[in-house]
C-alpha cells in the first residue's frame, strides 16, 4: 500500500505535512530542536515579532485554566534586528518551513516588517493582527473590517512574499473580515488567534494576570475555534490554515474536515512536547485506514445537516 500524500501547498509553498507550529508557542524552535528534527513539522509560525525588541508584559503572565490557559505575555522578541542575526541562520539550517508572524502598533510597522522580511529567506509572512493582550498591537485591526482591509492592502504593497492574515475572533463576524482581506490580496488566512479571558484571586481580589486580561487558548476554545474555521472556509477562496485548541489528531481531522487545509498547534505543546509529531502521525494513519489517497480527499468534505443553524 503506497502511502498517502498528507504535503499541503499553500500560496505556492510546499509543506510537507499539514502540521504548523503555532506563533509563540515554539519560539524560535530552539529547545524543541533538541527533542526532534524541526523537519518533521510542515513549518512553524515564529514568535511575533515586532521591529523594536519588546519586552513583554511583567509577570505574572500565564494562568492556568480548565483545558486551557490564559496569557499576557504582550508581545515579547528580541526585535527584527536581533532575529534576522541571530535566529534566521539557525532556523534556515532546519528545512521546515519558515512563517514570519509580525505585530506592530500601526500600519507603517507593519510595512515595514514586511519589506525587511521580504528581503530574507522567510517563507511566508503571518499578520497578526489579532494579539488581545497588548495595549496597541493589532487587535483593533482585526475586529473591524475596513481597518484589516487597509492593513492588508498596505501591507501587500510591501510584501513580497505570501501573505497569511490571521484572524481574530473578537470579530463580530469572522468571515467578513476574511473576506475584506482576501479582496486586498491577501494569500492565505489563519484563525483563530486566543480569546480574551480573565481569572481573579478570591483571596487577594486581585486579576490573577498581571495585565488584568489575557487570551485563552488550549483545548478549551477549540469548539469555537472549529466553528469559525467552518464558517470562514465557505466564504473565501483562499487557503484557510485552523487554529485553537488542536490537541489530538482527531481535533486536527476535525479541523481538516471544516475546511482548513492545514492547522497549528499551540497550548497543546506546552503538555506535550511531541503533540505536533503524534498529531502528524494521527492524520496519516487516519487517511491510510479510510483508504484516502491525500488530504484532498477530505478537506472541507464535512456534511453538513440541511436544517442547521449556520
Ligand atoms: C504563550 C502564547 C503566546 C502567543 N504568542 C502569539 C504571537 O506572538 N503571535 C500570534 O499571532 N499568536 C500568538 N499566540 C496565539 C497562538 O498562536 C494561537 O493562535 C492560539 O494560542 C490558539 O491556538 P492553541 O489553542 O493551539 O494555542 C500565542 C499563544 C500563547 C499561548
């Protein structure tokens, strides 16, 4: 029995499984190096980064949750400089590929992250245009359409490489800001990025964050996660890359089936070092049991009931 093809192309971009690191959770890969070849994974989507180096919000910046966790960590990277130094040599020796997810306060950040990173052996660019937990820093660029559409037209005029625009699900409705993205050229879409949570310490009353607020990811969040991916998958014409609280390989399969031609794993590698990895695997023997010859055969192929809702 010849294997299946579980490789994925995006925006002319091959990956060679479906299977993304999600912005950071994987910084720039270097500890999960030493546990397996970064090659195993279809590509990672490096920290945000911004053009200055930030340092993020103070402690404390993480918070557990039921099947999930909130954070604040704000944003913080060593700077464009630093990165292109001191983290791209390493990274480029790792043959996966490379996602550039960028951050900044306004559009003229944005641009020119895009022109710098246009220069480099990045693969892709991510836009993240949906961070909840800083003060300025993309959210609002994502919860309102004319606002993610002029980032996005902006932004596309200085990138030159495939553009992927990740959504926020703070969004009133998702699907017309993935619209209103890929009509100003937009490559690709990834969501969802986290969702703004809060927990408090009943005995100092006291937010448990430092930030007050932070965004919830894991397991928790990934039956809306689906929901949107599903929804958006039906509207565009673009890739649709999932995110949110892909655990396990059924979440993933599950992903695929609402349409995501690919998804990142984020929380779930703060468990499992090797979730990724066993995620891959999970989907190849999926298809090769079904008797699927390549993911073709079951993106997007959900069967929806008639009388639903949505
Ligand atoms: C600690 C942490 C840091 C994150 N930093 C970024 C970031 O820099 N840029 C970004 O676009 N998303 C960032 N995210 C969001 C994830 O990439 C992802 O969209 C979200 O966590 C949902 O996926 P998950 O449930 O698999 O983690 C971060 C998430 C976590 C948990």
């Amino acid at each position: 029995m010849t294997k299946p093809d579980i490789s994925v192309n995006i925006a002319g971009v091959k990956l060679n499984n479906p299977v993304i690191a999600a912005s950071g959770s994987f910084g720039y890969g270097r500890e999960y190096a030493k546990l397996f070849e970064l090659k195993e994974l279809g590509g990672i989507s490096l920290k945000g980064m911004t053009l200055e180096g930030r340092n993020g919000n103070p402690p404390p910046r993480v918070a557990e949750t039921p099947s999930g966790m909130l954070n604040c960590v704000g944003l913080q990277n060593p700077g464009i400089d630093y990165f292109l130094e001191n983290e791209l040599p390493f990274l480029k020796k790792q043959e996966t590929v490379l996602i550039s997810n960028i951050a900044g306060n306004t559009i003229s950040d944005y641009c020119g992250l895009a022109e710098r990173l246009s220069e480099t052996d990045i693969d892709m660019i991510e836009l993240n245009i949906s961070c909840p937990n800083v003060k300025k820093g993309g959210a609002a660029f994502g919860t309102d359409c004319e606002s993610a559409a002029g980032v996005t037209r902006e932004v596309r005029r200085h990138c030159k490489k495939p553009l992927i625009v990740k959504l926020s699900p703070a969004a009133a409705d998702i699907t017309a800001i993935a619209q209103a993205v890929e009509a100003e050229g937009a490559d690709a879409v990834s969501l969802i990025n986290t969702l703004l949570g809060m927990r408090i310490d009943i005995k100092s009353r006291r937010p448990v964050l430092s930030n007050n607020a932070g965004g919830l990811s894991g397991a928790a969040i990934f039956p809306v996660a689906l929901r949107m991916v599903w929804q958006t998958a039906r509207r565009v014409k673009i890739p649709v890359i999932g995110m949110g609280g892909v655990t396990k390989w059924q979440d993933a399969i599950e992903m695929l089936l609402a349409g995501a031609c690919a998804v990142q794993v984020g929380t779930a590698t703060f468990g499992d070092p090797y979730a990724m990895i066993k995620i891959r695997d999970g989907i190849e023997n999926y298809l090769i049991e079904n008797n699927y010859e390549s993911l073709c055969d079951i993106v997007g192929k959900v069967i929806p009931n008639p009388n639903g809702i949505l």
